[in-house]
C-alpha cells in the first residue's frame, strides 16, 4: 500500500508537471508555424487552388510526417516538392494510380486516401482529425479543374 | 481435435475483440528482452511461447475461458507459428471553432506466421496487414540465426530498429525519427542478443527512398540492460537525392516501486527541406502505474520542436490513458489527450478522447 501512494504520488507529480507545459507562443510566426512572409499566409479562405490548398492543407496537416528525407513513400509535401510529387505522378501503394490525375478526382489516389476508401492502407492523416467535407469538396474541384499549379 | 479447438478458440478471440502489441514498458517492469517474448528480436507482433505464456499469467486480470488456456501460438513442433492482431478504435477530436468529430473504426487486422524451415537457425518471418484496405505486405523476411538469437541476420522487409518500438505510432519521437511500425523498410539487418547487450545495424533503402529518390539509409541501435532497466542509443543515417539526414536517439527505462518509465530523446538534421537544412527535436516521457494486475494507468508527455532555427514553435502532446487487460489477448483503453502548439492553428490544439478495443492470438 505504501509502494502504491508512492507511485500515485509520483504520478501527480508528473501530471501537475506536464499540465504546465504548453505548446509555443506562436510570436512572429504565421498559422503554419513558419517566420512570417516565409511561405503563404493560410489565415484566409481555403479556395480550390493548390497554393491554397497547399498552405491549409498540405503544409500544416501532412508535413509533419510527409516532409524531409524519411517522408513515407517518398511523398515530400512541402511547399517546393508537393505539386511534382503528386501531380501526374503514380502513387506508391498502387501504382496504377496516379496520386492527382488532372480532371479525375475520383480516381486521385490522394482524393480516396483522404476520404478513407483508398485500396491500400490507412486513411490520411494518420490519426486524424481528417478533411471535413468542405476541404475535401475544394480539393476535388481542384483536380477536376485539371490540378493547376 | 484439442489443436483445432483452441485454434477455432483464438480465431474467435480474434474476431469477437481487436489487438495487443506489447509495448516496451512491459520488458522494463518485468526485466525481460523484447526477444524473451517476440519472435522479432527486436520487439512487437508476433509473440514466442513465453510472451504467450507470460500475457495469459502475468499481464491479464483473469484467467481465459479454459477453451483458449493452453494456446501458444505454436503448431507442427513450433515449426510454424501463427499469430493475428486487430485493433479498433472510437476516436472524438474537439478543434476550438469548429464541430466535434467523432470517428470510429477498424485501425488494423494483421496476421502474423513465422516458419522455422531449420529449426532454431533459418526462418522466414510475415507480417501482413489484411485490412483496413487491400491486403499489403508490413514484414517479410527471411532469418539466419544462432540458437536463442545470440546473433542472427535478416534480409527483406521489416521494421528498422531506433528507440522504444511503441504501440503509439503517432508519438512525436516516432514520427520524427521516421520509424514506426507503419514504416517498414527493405534491406539487411545483423543483430547480436546476449545477458547484458542487444544491438542491432541495419543497412535498407529507407523509407524516404521511393519514386523519383534514390538513396540508402544505415541504422543502427545498441542497449544495456541491467537488472534496474535498460539505457540505449540509436544512429540513422540516411543518404538521399532529397537530401542526407541523421538522426540520433537516446532512450532509457526503469521502474521505481509500481511505475514504469520511459524516456526517449530523438535529434535530426535533415537537408531534405526546401530552405535547407532543418534541425529537429523530440522527446517523450512516459510513465506506467500497474494500479493492479490486468489495469495499468499511463501518462505520457511529450514535447516536438519543428525547426531549432525558429522560436516558440514548439509542440506538445500529454497523454492519459487507462488500459484494463480483462483476460489475456484482450485489452480496452480508454483516453485523453491534450494537444498544445501556436495559438494560430486550432488543429495543433486539439483535444481528443478515445477508445480501443484491441485483441490478439
């Protein structure tokens, strides 16, 4: 019982000591958390456009594993890599697809890894919180618009 | 007839709950090797005879129906061994300004098989996750090994080792360091067990290395493990036309009194940006109350800073989590988790809380 009051109280202490800490202050830097005049601002809208949908989407839900040189499959989406690694580019889980198939959503492999019916692993993000269907709808008219840059 | 009964059992195990990956907190508080338990030395999925003696007599809080009692995974003289793993999960996510989401679902269904085709030195080892989606190959390879793993070789596809192979695959430490158990990797991998030491190298294309980037990545892992836990460091050296990253990982457990405790502190340089080079940090500290047999209170706090060059980006993640093992090869928990990172995006200060159920054989 004692060993037990010892270790619930070294578990308040934990607790205590990590409800204390908390994420950055966010000074000088934009919703992305990136140096202010770095990359687009994502604070407007989301429009059906791939800068937009780069800076609200890409950039601050899928970098955080998608990015650098251990991003899964190859998949870099970062700003300066994501629209030539997707666009017209076969997608690594099936291959006969394409990741963005200009004027196809329905047949984008990012569109059904997004929305969960992918025919290959888990849907994106990993974890979530996914796309709700207003992002998700400016996504597709994108692509169905023909995914330009 | 007694065979096909408990395989029949397991089976509906299987189907009627979802899965148990060990978790590394589990080797500390008992003081064993991720190998006393696992067929993969280096820990997690498919368990030996001992993991599935010891899951049924040392982590659960009742014993299992006496149709599944006896079952260790091992048929035709432990020349094959089967295993499977499911997992499920109701998830609800609050993001300051928009709707409450709740999402649920089957996260994984794997089977698991390991043949010994010469019994204790040559086998070939599956891992093969069969939904959700299409079936897709997570392990497959082919071991070279000296009795009881004192030294053994593997080439194929598997899970790379560095730091503590966690059941969280989206803890920072793991999405940082690039390796998961959602990340295998091809290659060759040369491991060495004994009393004291496990170490691992591996050289494999790396993860990062597909489509239009070409390259290879060496890792590299070596533990000490002594009687009040174990302290390891671990080395990953990825050369890549996107650009060449290393990443260097400390991680150390022990128990004091009930608790369990891991730590992991993971650095990364990696020239795979679009500025340039970006230096990277991550830590975790975790912390295991067993309150009692079959029940284990975990806490876990962790800390991501995306770009050293960049200040007071950093992001957190705190984690309260209640596991409950009813009978062995069962396990719900349930959840809070308290995400913290810049005011501006909502998303980065989320607020989740969830429940698995998770089975496995």
């Amino acid at each position: 019982m004692k060993v037990s009051r010892m270790g619930f109280g070294a578990l308040c202490a934990v607790v205590a000591l990590v409800a204390g800490c908390g994420g950055g202050s966010g000074d000088g830097l934009d919703a992305n958390g990136r140096p202010i005049g770095e990359g687009d601002d994502p604070s407007g809208p989301m429009t059906a456009s791939f800068s937009s949908i780069q800076s609200h989407v890409f950039t601050p839900m899928c970098t955080a594993c998608h990015s650098g040189s251990a991003a899964p499959r190859g998949l870099r989406l970062d700003a300066a890599n994501s629209f030539a690694l997707l666009v017209n580019t076969p997608s690594g889980g099936v291959p006969s697809l394409m990741r963005v198939k200009p004027g196809d959503a329905d047949n984008s492999y990012l569109v059904q890894k997004l929305e969960g019916h992918a025919a290959v692993g888990a849907r994106m993000p990993l974890g979530g919180p996914y796309l709700d269907a207003s992002a998700m709808a400016l996504i597709r008219q994108w692509i169905n618009n023909g995914a330009q840059k | 007839m007694k065979a096909l009964r408990l395989l029949l059992g397991c089976l509906l195990a299987l189907a009627l709950s979802p899965a148990v990956q060990a978790e590394p907190y589990l080797a500390i508080r008992y003081g064993l090797k991720c190998v006393a338990c696992h067929v993969n030395p280096t820990g997690g999925g498919l368990r030996n005879a001992v993991g599935n003696s010891f899951a049924q007599n040392s982590i659960a809080a009742n014993a299992l129906p006496d149709a599944l009692q006896g079952w260790n995974g091992s048929l035709l003289d432990d020349r094959l061994r089967l295993g499977g793993d499911f997992r499920t999960a109701t998830t609800r996510t609050s993001v300051s300004g928009q709707p409450t989401r709740s999402i649920g679902g089957t996260e994984q269904v794997r089977l698991y098989a390991d043949v010994q085709l010469i019994k204790d030195y040559l086998g070939v080892h599956l891992d093969q996750q069969v939904a959700p989606g299409k079936s897709e190959r997570q392990e497959a390879y082919v071991r070279l090994s000296t009795p009881g793993m004192g030294w053994y070789a593997k080439a194929g596809q598997f899970y790379l080792p560095f730091g503590w192979r966690l059941q969280d695959n989206l803890a920072f430490v793991r999405q940082l360091s690039g390796v998961s158990m959602t990340v295998p990797d091809k290659g060759f991998e040369l491991g060495h067990e004994s009393e004291q030491i496990s170490a691992q190298i591996a050289y494999s294309n790396g993860p990062g290395n597909q489509g239009s980037t070409s390259g290879h990545q060496l890792t590299s892992q070596v533990a000490w493990l002594q009687s009040w836990g174990r302290i390891g460091a671990a080395m990953a050296r990825v050369t890549s036309t996107a650009g060449n990253r290393q990443a260097y990982g400390l991680f150390a457990g022990t128990t004091t009194g009930p608790v369990t405790w891991l730590g992991e502190i993971d650095v990364v340089s990696d020239a795979g940006f679009p500025e340039g080079t970006r230096r990277q940090f991550a830590t975790l500290l975790e912390a295991n109350w067993l309150v009692r047999q079959g029940h284990n209170l975990k806490v876990t706090s962790e800390y991501f800073d995306p770009d050293r060059r960049v200040a007071h980006d950093n992001k957190v993640r705190h984690s309260l989590v209640y596991e409950y093992t009813p009978i062995a090869f069962v396990q719900l928990r349930g959840g809070y988790r308290r995400f913290g990172g810049i005011p501006q995006n909502a998303v980065d200060n989320r607020r989740q809380t969830f429940v698995e159920l998770h089975g496995l054989f």
